[in-house]
C-alpha cells in the first residue's frame, strides 16, 4: 500500500511510557519518507490527554494518522477531526462508542492467574499508578532528554 507523503503519524504513547517509547518506530517509518512525531500527553485525564493530542495535530498540516500504544488506544479514539484519516492501535485499548476506559478493563473476568494490582495514590502526582511501574528519576531524565530530540528532528 502506498501512503501519500503529505501524511503525517502522530505516534501517541501509553501510561508508562513517554513518548521516546516510540523511538524505533519512528526511525523506521521516517527511513520510509514519512513524517512522524511523538504527541507527549500529560496522563492526568482522558480530557487533558485528547487535547495534547489535538495541540499536536494543530502543528501538523495535511492529513493525518494516529498511532496509539496501550492507553493512548483510548486517547485516539476520543480525537476528532477531519484531517485524520485513520487510527492504528498497537496492542492498545479500543474501546466501543461511548465505552469508558474503565468500562474496557472490566468487559471480562480476569484470568485467574492474572497478577492482581493494587493502584496507589503517589504524593507528586495524585494520579493513580503502580509503584513498581514508576520510572526512576533517571530513567526519566533520559527519556526527556532523548524525547526532545526526537521532537527536534535529531534521530541520536
């Protein structure tokens, strides 16, 4: 299949991933002549992160897709507009129309060997996580650092 060079990815990450997760990605569809960016979104609601993904399209021009990872399956769904063109989930979240997130993790029983999480408050953030999933400060430093070049054009 060909894709028009006007297009544009709009590569969205999950909950705990920023979006230098998309780093390989990316590269690649970059070496095929697209252009792609990462959309970082705030993870503090639904809300807040449609519209940093709509503040990303708004930097954009042409037509659009828009790739989400996890969450962000739900996050791009949310996401209207007459520039994107489609939406490609990766082992994401797709939940139907007027579905909750909370709604798509709850469709069905877990599997009975399924690891049971506990949500923790964390002090800094007030959002719901789990600790052992918590970058560590380093961690993401280096994610920033290596996000704001991709963000910049700079592939090293």
């Amino acid at each position: 299949m060909s894709v028009p060079e006007t297009i544009t990815v709009v590569a969205v990450h999950g909950a705990w991933a920023d979006g230098s997760s998309w780093k390989d990605v990316i590269l690649g569809l970059e070496r095929e002549g697209l252009r792609v960016i990462a959309a970082p979104i705030p993870l503090t609601s639904l809300e807040d992160d449609t519209a940093a993904v709509q503040r990303a399209l708004a930097r954009t021009t042409g037509p659009v897709i828009l790739a989400g990872h996890a969450y962000a399956g739900a996050v791009i769904a949310a996401v209207n507009g007459e520039r994107v063109k489609a939406l490609v989930y990766v082992a994401a979240l797709a939940p139907d129309q007027g579905e909750t997130v909370a709604q798509v993790f709850y469709r069905d029983q877990p599997h009975p060997q399924a690891p049971q999480l506990a949500p923790m408050l964390t002090a800094l953030s007030g959002c719901r996580t789990m600790a052992s999933e918590m970058p560590s400060p380093s961690m993401r430093r280096r994610n920033k650092s290596h996000y704001r070049r991709l963000s910049r054009g700079q592939s090293r």
